[in-house]
C-alpha cells in the first residue's frame, strides 16, 4: 500500500514547514522559509486557525514521492476516524505491534486512569477494558489514576512505573498491562524499591528497566540510577564513577546498543539544562559530552525517540518558551542537528504531549499525542522519518554503471565482419577489457560475489587473451607474406586485402595494388602496436589473476579462522549460559538461606522478648527478697541489742548478790 493510501492529510499542511534540502551536505540548522517585515526580523510563515483545521483526511491524498526520495515533511495532522478520547497532558505512551496504547494523565482538573489504545491499521481510538486487576491476594482492586508515570513495552505487555498517583504511595510500583487480555497486574518488587517519584525515566535493556532521576513526593530533584530486574522482580540501586548529571526531571533519556545510557536536559531545582551525559555499562563511569558547533539551547519536559544511530528529540522549553524544532543527535558523529523547524502550531510546542516511534508498512514515523497549550489536547500528529538510502543508490549506481559496459560489450561484439582489422581487433580488446570489468563491478555492486572471485570464477578473461594473442599473431603472418608477394597479381593482392580487410577494396590494374603498399605497411606498425599494448594489458590481468588468487587463498584460510574463533566463542557462550545458571541457582539458594535465615532472626528475637519479660519479674522478685533481708537483718539487731542489755541487768544482779549462784547461760 501506498504511503498516500496510510495517512490522510491535507496539501496545505504539507507545504507548512517544508525543508529547503541542497543536493549536498546539510547544514546543522536547516529552518523553513521566512518572510522580512519592515523591520527587518524573520517572521515565520504565517498560518491561520483555518488553515489547520483543515488538516483532516480528504479523498484525493497528496503524494509521498518526494519524502521518500528523501525530502523530510513537517509535522502533519493525522486524522482518526470514531470517537476520541479525552483531551490530556503529562500521561505516557508505548507502542506493541501495531497499536499505541496511552495510560493516564490529567485534564487540567483531575487525573485519569484510563487506557486508550489507538490501531494504526483501522486508524482508530478504542478505549481498553482495564478497570480491575488481580491482586496478589486475587482481590480486584482499581488501577490509580496517575500522571508522570513511565510507559515501557515488554513483549506483548506494557509496564507502568512510578508516577504521581491517587492514591499516593511511598515507593515506586510497577504495573504490568497485558495488551491481549486487557487486565492489569501489581508485580511485587523485592529489595532496595526507590522512593515515589514523577518526570522521571525508564528505559529496557532485555529483562532489565534502567530508571533515573525525576521528583519525589516533597519536589526535590533526584539524580539516583536504579535497575529493576523483571525475572527475579527485585530493584537494585547502581553505584558508578565519575561525576554524573546533577539532580533532575523532565529529562531524556535512550539506551544505545543496550550498553550506552545517554541523559539529556531536563530541569533542576533553579534552572533548565542542556547538557548530555553518558554512561557506559561495561565501566559503569559517567562522562559529560562536550560538543562543538551546533547545541541546542535548554529545555524540558521534551519527548525522545533513537532509532538506530540518530536520537530524535522534540518540544520542550523553559519556563519562559516553548521550542517548537526536531533535534536529531548522531550517537556515533556525537553531532547535534535539527531536522525539523516546525510552526507555533505544532504538538511539539505542547506542554506534556507524548511521543512514540512507529514502524509500520516498512517505514518508520515519529507519532506526537496530546499536551496542553491552552487546553488540553486530543489531536495526533505524525512526522515522516528520512529513509537512509545510501546503500541502495550505490547499489543501484553499481549496477548501472556494469549494464552500460555490458551493453557497450554487446553493441561492439556484434559489429559487421566487413570492418577494418585494426578498428575489430581494438573493439575486441576492448570489449574484453570491459566485459571482465563491468562482470567484476556488477557482481561486486549487487553484494553477491567479491571482485576477487569474479576475476577467479571467470575464466574467460584468460582464455579470450590467449586467442587474441594467436589471432594477432597469424593476421601478422599474413601481412608479412602480402609484403614478400608484392610482385605476384592482382588477384592474390585482393585475395590478401580481403583476408586481412585494410583500406578499400583493389580493383584488377596495377596502379592501385602499388597504392595499397604503404597503407599495409603502416597497418602493420599499427598492428605491432596494438599487439605490444595487448600484452601489456594481459600482463596486468595475468598480475591481477595472481593477486585474486592469493586474495582468495587469504580470504579462504582468514574464513577457517572466523569459523574457528566462531566454534571457540560459541563454546564460551556455552560456558558462560552454564556459569549463569549456577549463578542463578546459587542466587536461588541464597534467597532461601536468608528466608531462613529471617525465620531464625524472627524467632530469636521473640526468644530474646521473653527472657528479657522474665528477667525482668526475676529482678522485681529479687529487689522483693533484698527488702526482706534488710527487715530480718534489722529484728537480728535488735534481739542482739535486747541480749546485750539482758547480760549486762544479769551482772548487776551477780554483783548486788551475797551468795554465788551458777552462771546463766542463755
């Protein structure tokens, strides 16, 4: 299908925005066409709200030729078809096959908690059963509504994280939307779970979600990186070197070759940046990329795409404009560029609008929803992605150029037989010259056969210079035995010119057969000559020969060595799946050691609670039977005062009696 027949749009809104694209290098700011007032500032092209109401899908659709060819259009209205959804700002989008599905946001009043999925191949809103989820403890609860959430693809589900929800939470949750079934899941998240936050970022490298940044609950700016491993459901915090990207939200972000995290922008606590950063995950540092020419000037709440090497950026601003131009960065140049400077009408000048790349029909297009410029939005707009033909032009230029020496070859070997000898044989030579160079670049243009193996394959180069070789050789001793019978008759001296086919055809007198002596004679030079460049040029295709051969020979022994390094890397991806699995049981068995290792915990301190509770009443008892002592120590001292004033009333009494008595023991 065409891509006229795919989208609908009007022709005015085509022409808004157009590039001035040269055949030649672009430069890094490529603006639209503008118009001078009187003043002498440039006024961007004006367009009325007329104009772009009309942006809605008509019958006769515009053709695409020219973008395809590499011509790159504005923003345009892509026009949906049944009824809309509500009008928001600050929800998140993600894109499974061919639909894209929109969770939350709000509308300037409350926040939402619907899911609407649009269907790139029917070009429609359908808004997704997805009120009630199970639960762990299979209870169908209600989704929160929410705002400033991530959207991440992830097979057939999309996964929602963080956020700014109602109800609020204290951490980061991760919801699990399954697409096919249309239900929501709570997935339970072990280990060191970030604290709740909004504006932040997550991107996917396989099975693992990469978050960074954004704003907590008490709006303070965070710059912390968590991973979150979807297998094992456990969050873990990474530590790395170098100094990293201040605290942030609103940023970008994108995952390059899953081993190079870019951040870009966003805004801090008292300003709007624009600085990059990267992130290398084989070193786990942190560099700032400083670029020179062309940077873009700060800004947030921007939407980010990186498709292949380039990373487009669009929208954002500051707290005092919004930018309305495209940015594409080049991830291997390290190049900043704009690619499309749109009208103050475009989705891209919105405040909270969403962005997803959608591949669909073999081409690639920037999809733009939503945002709030004076009210909320529900319109949907597309930018057709430049299709990178670098490879097929060449391709086709290739082969182009071989169909011409092809066809030159064929047009030179069917001449008439009745041309001269020296105008058939320099066709010939170079016929052949052509012919093994035009099989050699076609063969090489079209990515089937290298040129070393066309000249090895071909054998017809060789074998079509040794008979040019014996051709020459016997129209030279043909020409020699027309020399040495210069006196015999005319009717041998036609029968030579005919053989060899020089000069005009000799009538039967003599005066022309004398005439037709020197011109043999020059032919012969001519023909020494061509013989002499000939084995030049069969020496060079014998040297080229022996070079593809040893290229060959080279090529063969440097394929047994990739093959070799191949078997050794696939016996160490053996091992390595082998050490991941021990790895991944010895992880299993940790968990359930320190599950049990908690139990015990748990245990002991119940253990430790109750002999403290009777440590406590022993001491209580013991305090009791001390208090008792002191009272039974205190009567031992009086019994011991009484006996001591007895004694002494029982010596007074010896002493005043006359007669002894027997001692009194007590």
């Amino acid at each position: 299908m065409l891509l006229d027949e795919m989208f609908g749009f009007s022709k005015r809104r085509m022409k808004l925005g157009r590039l001035n694209s040269a055949q030649g290098t672009r430069s890094p700011m490529r603006h639209p066409k503008r118009s001078s007032n009187s003043s002498g500032e440039a006024v961007p092209p004006s367009n009325n709200d007329s104009e772009e109401k009309s942006c809605q899908c008509s019958s006769g659709a515009p053709e695409f030729n020219d973008c395809a060819s590499g011509g790159s259009e504005n923003w345009m209205l892509l026009s949906i078809a049944g009824e809309k959804p509500t009008p928001r700002f600050n929800h998140a989008a993600a894109v499974v096959g061919n639909k894209m599905v929109v969770v939350g946001g709000e509308t300037g009043s409350r926040m939402l908690e619907d899911v609407q999925v649009l269907n790139f191949d029917s070009f429609s809103w359908t808004t997704a059963s997805s009120k009630l989820y199970l639960s762990p403890t299979s209870l169908p609860l209600k989704i929160p509504a929410c705002k400033g959430h991530a959207l991440v693809q992830w097979g057939k589900k999309i996964l929602m994280v963080g956020g700014k929800t109602d109800p609020s939470s204290e951490k980061v949750s991760v919801w699990a939307f399954d697409t096919e079934t249309e239900c929501w899941s709570l997935l339970e998240a072990k280990g060191d779970v970030p604290v709740a936050r909004s504006g932040h970022t997550v991107l996917r490298a396989s099975s693992v979600l990469i978050l960074f940044g954004g704003e907590d609950v008490k709006r303070r700016k965070l710059n912390d990186l968590h991973m979150f491993d979807l297998k094992s459901l456990t969050w873990l915090p990474l530590h790395c070197t170098g100094t990293g990207p201040s605290p942030r939200s609103n940023h970008v972000s994108a995952l390059y070759d899953d081993k190079l995290l870019l951040i870009f922008g966003g805004s801090s606590k008292s300003r709007t940046l624009n600085d990059l950063y990267t992130l290398d995950f084989e070193t786990m540092a942190w560099s700032r990329i400083k670029i020179r020419g062309f940077h873009p000037s700060p800004r947030a709440g921007c939407c980010g795409v990186l498709c292949g090497t380039k990373w487009y950026i669009a929208g954002g601003g500051s707290r005092k404009r919004r930018h309305a131009e495209t940015l594409i960065f080049d991830v291997l140049k390290l190049e900043w560029s704009v690619a499309v400077a749109s009208p103050a009408s475009s989705i891209t000048t919105n405040k909270g609008f969403s962005l997803v790349l959608v591949q669909h029909k073999e081409r690639d297009f920037l999809v733009g929803f939503g945002g709030f410029k004076k009210d909320p939005s529900n319109e949907v707009e597309v930018l057709i992605m430049e299709k990178n033909e670098l490879s097929m032009g060449r391709r086709s230029s290739l082969s182009k150029a071989a169909g011409n020496l092809l066809s030159g070859n064929r047009l030179t070997s069917t001449g008439p037989a009745s041309q001269p000898v020296n105008g058939t044989t320099t066709s010939h030579v170079d016929s052949i010259a052509r012919q093994n160079l035009a099989s050699a670049v076609e063969h090489h243009g079209s990515g089937r056969k290298s040129l070393s193996e066309s000249l090895l394959i071909d054998p017809s180069s060789v074998s079509g210079n040794v008979s040019l070789r014996k051709q020459f050789s016997n129209d030279e001793d043909a020409s020699a035995k027309m020399t040495k019978t210069s006196g015999d008759e005319s009717p041998s001296q036609e029968q030579g010119a005919k053989q060899l086919d020089i000069g005009p055809k000799t009538s039967s007198n003599g005066g022309d057969y004398k005439a037709g002596l020197p011109a043999s004679s020059g032919a012969c030079q001519q023909y020494e000559a061509k013989l002499s460049s000939l084995m030049r040029k069969n020496g060079i295709l014998e040297g080229q020969l022996t070079t593809a051969l040893a290229g060959r020979e080279a090529a063969v022994k440097s394929k047994q060595d990739m093959e070799k390094k191949m078997a050794d890397a696939v016996k160490e991806m053996e091992l390595l799946k082998e050490k991941l699995a021990s790895v991944e049981m010895a992880q299993e068995e940790a968990n359930s050691l320190s599950n049990i290792v908690h139990s015990d915990n748990v245990r002991l301190e119940h253990d430790v609670a109750f002999l403290k509770a009777v440590m406590d009443d022993t001491q209580k008892e013991l305090h009791t039977t001390r208090g008792v002592l002191a009272g039974e120590r205190a009567r031992a001292f009086q019994l011991q005062v009484e006996v001591f004033h007895l004694k002494q009333r029982l010596q007074s009494l010896e002493n005043r009696s006359p007669t002894p008595r027997k001692p009194f023991h007590v």
